[in-house]
C-alpha cells in the first residue's frame, strides 16, 4: 500500500464488513440489525459508510440529529432511518424526508400527532424510547397509559419499535444495574405489547450489550462502535478490526541544543540535544492539547515517537532524536498499530471522543 503524502483518515470498508459479520455472528438468525451512523459515523464519512451497511443488509440506520438522516437521503440511501434525538423545530423535514423519528417524552409525542395530522399521514413510524436507569431521555412505565391513550386513537401514527439503552453494557461490575435495566425493559415490552393490536419490534442492546447480554436481543439490536473496531474490551478488540488510521507525514526536523525550547509557552525544554520532528496535523484537526507535554505518540517507521511541547492548532512536534526518519516519511497517530483506544487512552479520555473529534478538514480515503 503506498504512504501517505498528506494527513488522512484512511478507512477501510473491508474491516467493516469484518466487524459487521462478527457481530452478526453473535444474534439469532432472525433478530434485526440497526446499524448506528451518528457523528458522521464515528468520525469516518456516514454516507459512505451508511451505503456499504446497506448493501451489507442492515435493516436500519440510526443517527443523532435530523440533518444527519437529510445528508443520508441527499446521498441516495433508503434503509430506514432513526433519528435518535429529534427536535419539533425539524418534524416537517422528517416527514418530508422519510425519517423515523424517536419520540421520548408526551410533550415530544403530542407534537409530532401534530404535524402528522396536519400533514395527513397515515400509520407513520415513530419509535417510542424508553429511560430504564441511563437517565438522559425517555418515556418511564407509568407514562404507557397516556402514550397508548394517545396513539391508539390517532391513525397518523404507529410503533414501529420500542427501545431503551444500557447505561453500563460494557462494565460486568454493574451487571446487576443492568439485569434491572432489562428486566424493566422486559416489564415495558408487556405493557406495550397488551395495549395495542400489531406486532413491533423491541431493541435494547447496544454492541456491548451485544456481546455481554446476547439473551436480550429480542428483536433487534443497535450497534455504533463495534461496527468500528472496538468492543469496550481488550479481548474482543483483538477480533474487531478498527476501520479508521489517522496518518500523517514529517514536514520538516530540527535539532534541539541542550537548554533550546519548542513551541507556544516554551513547554518543552530540551535537556539534551534532541532531534523533533513537526507533524502537519493539531488541535483544529481533532488531535487535542491533552495529548502534548509527553503523554501521547505516534509511530514514526514502526517506533514511538513522544508528542512533545503544546499541541497547536494545525501542528505537533514528535522526538524522533532515536528514530531513522527523514522528511516526508508517513506517520500513524493511530490505526491497525497502535488503535484509538489506545491513543485515548494516553489522555484519559475513550476512543468514541477521539474518533468523533477528527476534524471535517481531514481528508477522507475510502480502500477496500
């Protein structure tokens, strides 16, 4: 594969595909799969990622925001798609998108009877979230009475899914928080289930849940970061594949004398001739100031190179003073070598933020 001659984020369709068929391995035969798209799918390019998972045969999409499920249709893409957070400012464009919107409070589900009246919709889908112990958004169970009330009496609507999200999936420690979780989620399922007359689908699981709690699938599930590359575990990470390798090349190398100073602030000071290496990519590229000062790396020619002095906004320098490198040589930040998590991790912070920080003006590049 040739070397970079430029900052990118390589993505790698096959190792989706990889990871969409591990995690396809661990569900019943006939328990549906919606693929999560959000933040520009991790980070990466939603379009092109949501096309590969529609041909691969997912059976929904889900993103966070109304203009995410817009760009989706803009570029072509029919699965069905969940707009996990949607605000009544952006109904109508769901409607005239062909959107399907979650609906997670009575103040939320009234407005969009609304407009779907208004807009003569008949039987349109809408998902009904629920708060089992994660305490951000949803209905509770003691609002299934109203909720039904309301849509067992207007033919604007229907369920097409019920669903609720683990707060702690990836922490056996907390399994017994989440055992309450699913066994509410199982209590609402009945609820739900003996007030209306069609069948619906029920997802809780999201990928850690997927893999630690396989036996709650019921008839769907939700996956984001496995899809990615990583399973909130060492052990299934090494089975995952990342999709995403943030690369890099040296603009240029300096050679520190003892006592000399690097970048903003002088935050590095050489205590002994040192050779740096300045790196095209910073804080505006998503590579934070968290990472400077010697806590992260990168891998210049297969070793670790310190990020040393303060990240600035569109460079970073690296000690290469024990490194056979010259200028124009690639750089990985992270990837296949040396993963996100593990970059993260040098800062105290997860993969998820780190992936979804790489800046838009971060070229994209799609290999197979």
């Amino acid at each position: 594969m040739a070397k970079t001659k430029e900052t990118i984020l390589e993505i790698s369709l096959a190792a989706l595909e990889h990871n969409y068929h591990f995690l396809r391995s661990k569900l019943n035969q006939t328990t549906k799969f919606l693929a999560v798209v959000k933040a520009f799918a991790y980070g990466s390019d939603a379009c092109k990622i949501a096309k590969k998972l529609s041909d691969l045969g997912v059976d929904y999409l889900a993103v966070a925001y109304t203009k995410e499920g817009v760009e989706l249709r803009n570029a072509g893409i029919k699965t069905p798609i969940l707009v996990l957070h949607p605000q009544p400012v952006n109904f109508k464009i769901i409607l005239d998108n062909k959107l399907e919107p979650s609906l997670y409070s009575l103040k939320i589900l009234q407005e969009f009877i609304e407009i779907a009246k208004k807009e003569k919709q008949k039987n349109y889908p809408v998902h009904i979230k629920f708060n089992t112990g994660l305490n951000r958004l949803g209905f509770t169970i003691k609002d299934i009475p109203k909720i039904l009330q309301k849509l067992n009496t207007c033919s604007s609507l229907k369920i097409k899914s019920v669903f609720s999200h683990l707060a702690a999936s990836d922490d056996l420690n907390e399994e017994e928080f989440t055992q309450n979780q699913i066994k509410t989620f199982y209590t609402i399922k009945e609820k739900i289930g003996q007030g209306i007359s069609y069948n619906t689908m029920y997802h809780l699981l999201n990928t850690s849940g997927i893999l630690n709690y396989p036996d709650a699938q019921f008839n769907m599930v939700r996956s984001g970061i496995g899809l990615y590359g990583y399973g909130n575990n060492p052990t299934i990470d090494k089975k995952l594949k990342p999709i995403a390798s943030l690369k890099t090349i040296i603009s240029q190398k300096h050679t520190l004398k003892t006592g000399e100073s690097l970048g903003y602030n002088r935050a590095f000071i050489a205590k002994k001739d040192t050779v740096t290496a300045t790196l095209p990519i910073g804080h505006a590229d998503g590579i934070g100031r968290q990472y400077g000062q010697g806590k992260s790396f990168v891998i210049v020619n297969g070793k670790k190179a310190p990020i040393i002095g303060n990240v600035c906004m569109d460079m970073i320098m690296v000690n290469v003073t024990n490194i056979d490198c010259k200028e124009g040589d690639e750089v990985i930040l992270f990837g296949k070598q040396n993963n996100a998590e593990d970059f993260a991790s040098t800062a105290n912070t997860i993969s998820y933020e780190l992936l979804t920080s790489i800046s838009s003006r971060v070229k994209r590049t799609l290999i197979s």
